[in-house]
C-alpha cells in the first residue's frame, strides 16, 4: 500500500498502481474530470509535491509546459507507485453556526452546487457558499453522468451529490434545517430524489420527476421541472427576475452546463435547453476560473490590455465575464478570426487563452445563439422586440453587453440587458420566505411549453452559422 497525503493534511492508502483519480473519488475530493477519467480534457490537473515522474505524451498536450515543471500532471494519467505528496482546491469550511429554527435553499448544479441559510422567522439571509459538484470527476455534462449512471454507477453519483450537499450545510453551518426548497436540472434532482435517469438518457428526454415534490421528516420541497432538460432552477430563475405576467417580451438566459434559453411572450411560455457546456462556469478552460477572489472578470484594451480581478486580489485565472471580455477585446484587435482561429495570445501573468478554449467557448456560444434564434422564429417574433434579456450564471460580478454582442451572443437590437447573479438559488431563497411564491413556480411551470432544438428542421443550418463570432443585428 502506498501513502498519498492530500494538501498537507488528508491522507489515502491506495494499492501500488492505483490510478490517482481513482483514489481522489473513493475519499470524495473535489478533483474535475470533464471526461469521466478518460484523458481527453485536461481538467484533473493536480500538483505532486516532489519528485515526479515525466509527463506523458497527453499531459505535454493538456498542460503549459511551465505547469509541467512546476508538478502538475494529470490524474487521470498517474499511477500511485510510490508515497506521494499533492496538492489540489479545496473549498474551507466555515465554523459560523446558524439559528436552529434555519431554511435551506439549495441549486443543484451540474458543475457547481450552491446553498443559502434563511432565519424562517426574520426572513434574513444568513449565509451563502458554493462547492464543486463532485459529481465532476465522472464527466462535465449531464450526458455524462447518465452514461456513468447507467454503466452501474448511480449510486456512487448520488453518494458524490449528497456529500456535495453535506460539504455546503457545513459552509453555512446548517445541520438540520426545518425547512429545504431545492432547485436544480432534472438530472441532479433525479440523483437527489433516488430517481432513474434512464429516461433521460434518449429521445424522447423523459425525466421520472412530476410536478411538485414534498417530502417529510424533515421538510424538502423540489419545485417543478418544465422538460427534457429545462428543470426547476429555469422555473425558481424566472420567478426570481419576475419577469412572469409582465405583458412584455423578455428573454431569459442561464449561462451554465445546460445553457437554458426561456422567451416569454406576454403571458406564454418557450423554455428549451442547449448543449452549452461548463465553458461559462470557467471549467474545462486552460486559462479557467468560477468567480472567486483572483479571478479576472473585466478586460479592456487602450494602448495595452487593462484587466481587473475580484476584490482586486493577484489573477488566478479568468471567469466567464471576463473571457467573453477576452474574445471581444481579441475580434477588435483581429487576433482573433470571425471564424474562430487564434492568431495571436495575450497574456496576463502567465495566464493566456488557448485554441482548444476558444473552441470551446465557440460551441457554448453558438449553442445560445441558436436556442435564441430557433425560439425568436416560434414565436414569430424579431429582435428588436425582445423588450429585455435576463442574464444569469457564473460570470462574477461584471458583463458587459457590448461584448455580448461582438461576440455574437445575443442580437444587438434587443433593448435592454439585465445581469443578475444566483438567480435560481434566489427564487428558491424566495419561496422559503413565502409560500405564495411557490403557487407561481407551479404556474409557470404548468403554462411552459418546451421545445426540443434539435427536432427542428433548420436546427443544423442555423446552429452551423451559429458559431461565427460576429455582431447579430
């Protein structure tokens, strides 16, 4: 048996062989692999303190060659041969402790899970964290874990969401809330509820969750999903813009995994989801960060690059507001091709862009484009229209619209863009403290109709020129 000593302080014992991610997710560690452990995306990067041993030919492909010199390999890729030393993000736990009389507002994320802590007598928030789905380390994408699931794994996920569950409780200092409201996609609420997901694995995309969900002892409401993939963080999303029963036309836009587009029409309804990937959570991106201190979330370009990062703290990576920053910055200076060849990298302390991530950030944005455009053509709307676009997701604390249009992700005659952080977490925050606002999350729900984009005639045509980076009047 070989030692591995996990950031100073977490010790493993693992057989001689034993492929390093293997012995990560048997302790539960937060290590992505986007993948599922296949060596085909670069994420489970870890730092062995020490001596190592060389890089293999797919760590020279998915690591900067500084990195592989300061330790970083792949732990898809590293057999345990001798006692080791490594180093991988771990999110700490707070020792503050809530009243006992506490709700739980949960979102279940398929690349990040976040929590809140409501005092149910004053209404007041109390604290809020996030952690790493550790669902993670078996794929980025909700394919991904249905694939896993159904190769006799479900219930090695499910252990993974709960602990997940358990690691945010204890951020907040939640043991036993009296009260839970949950939100999420209809896969994670399906590995939360103990529900299949092999529905879901197929056309025609049926999830086993209906409707509203009560469970006891303790209290747990799930809110209700609308379909396919659009799940109860849409419905907990919209609810929290309050951008139902307006008499307006707004669109509504989560930048995550799922990459959710929802157009409301006066007083109906189209939701659909799109393969979007966890490019917007910062995840799978060489230069990649979620939206925490260190992060760089604005960049601009006067006679040199200007950056700026959250809570002004020394750069770590850059988050998804400042990528699109990046990509709009790139296009202006023509290092950057409409069609998406990177001529030229800039650099920020040695964090820079690469083709790979460009790539992926080119399918995320085309897959937007195209559920807004196919949704735009159902209901027989143009942009300029469109009174409102709501945006939510991981992109930290600034976006700026201008770049949202350079780039190609939303048409430039839409009159108004709102950014809105948590917006699902939010409304699950809202119907904790009031229960009328779940009548509403039902409502809309109910009133959905969701459109599955690739059934649609013209899907391939449009998402095709979708993926050109270039201003959409």
């Amino acid at each position: 048996m070989k030692l591995v000593v996990v950031n100073n302080s977490i010790k493993i014992h693992a057989r001689t062989g034993t492929l390093l991610i293997n012995a990560l997710q048997r302790k539960a560690l937060p290590v992505n692999a986007l993948c599922a452990g296949n060596g085909r995306c670069g994420s489970c990067r870890v730092k062995i303190i020490g001596k190592s041993r060389p890089a293999d030919e797919i760590e020279k492909i998915f690591i900067p060659h500084k990195l592989l010199k300061m330790g970083y390999r792949l732990a898809c890729r590293y057999r345990i041969e001798d006692d080791i030393k490594i180093q991988i993000p771990l999110i700490k736990k707070r020792k503050r402790m809530t009243p006992s009389d506490a709700g739980f507002a949960l979102d279940l994320g398929t690349t990040l899970i976040k929590g809140a802590g409501i005092d149910i007598s004053s209404g007041r928030l109390l604290e809020k964290a996030k952690t790493q789905n550790l669902q993670n380390s078996f794929g980025g994408d909700v394919v991904s874990r249905i694939g896993e699931a159904l190769k006799g794994n479900y219930q090695k996920l499910r252990n993974l969401m709960m602990l997940s569950i358990k690691n945010i409780k204890n951020q907040i200092g939640i043991k036993k809330p009296i009260l839970t409201v949950v939100v999420g996609n209809p896969v994670m609420l399906s590995f939360y509820l103990n529900k299949p997901v092999a529905g879901l694995g197929s056309y025609p995309f049926k999830s086993e969750i209906k409707g509203l969900i009560l469970k006891k002892n303790p209290v747990r409401i799930v809110l209700p999903i609308i379909k396919g993939f659009v799940g109860s963080d849409t419905v907990a999303g919209i609810v929290a813009a309050d951008l139902y029963n307006k008499k307006k036309n707004f669109l509504y836009i989560d930048l995550g995994t799922n990459g959710e587009v929802v157009l409301i029409k006066n007083d109906s309804i189209i939701a659909t989801s799109t393969a979007a990937g966890p490019a917007f959570e910062g995840v799978g991106l060489s230069c990649g960060s979620p939206a925490v201190d260190g992060a760089i979330d604005r960049i601009t370009y006067n006679k040199g690059f200007r950056i700026k990062t959250i809570n002004n703290k020394e750069p770590t990576g850059i988050c998804a507001s400042g990528i699109i920053d990046l990509l709009a910055v790139l296009l202006n200076l023509h290092w950057l091709t409409p069609d998406g060849r990177l001529l030229k990298k800039p650099r920020f302390n040695n964090i820079t862009i690469e083709q790979g991530d460009v790539r992926k950030l080119q399918l995320a944005i085309g897959a937007i484009h195209t559920g807004i455009k196919i949704l735009l053509k159902k209901a027989k709307l143009s942009s300029c229209e469109i009174d409102g676009a709501v945006l939510t997701g991981e992109f930290g604390s600034h976006l700026d619209p201008s770049s949202l249009y350079r780039i190609g992700l939303l048409p430039r005659k839409i009159k108004k863009v709102y950014l809105k952080t948590d917006l699902p977490l939010k409304g699950a925050i809202m119907c904790i403290k009031d229960s009328r606002t779940i009548k509403q999350a039902e409502e809309i729900s109910r009133k959905s109709e969701h459109l599955e984009l690739a059934l649609e005639s013209d899907f391939e045509r449009i998402f095709v020129q979708s993926m050109k980076f270039s201003i959409w009047n």
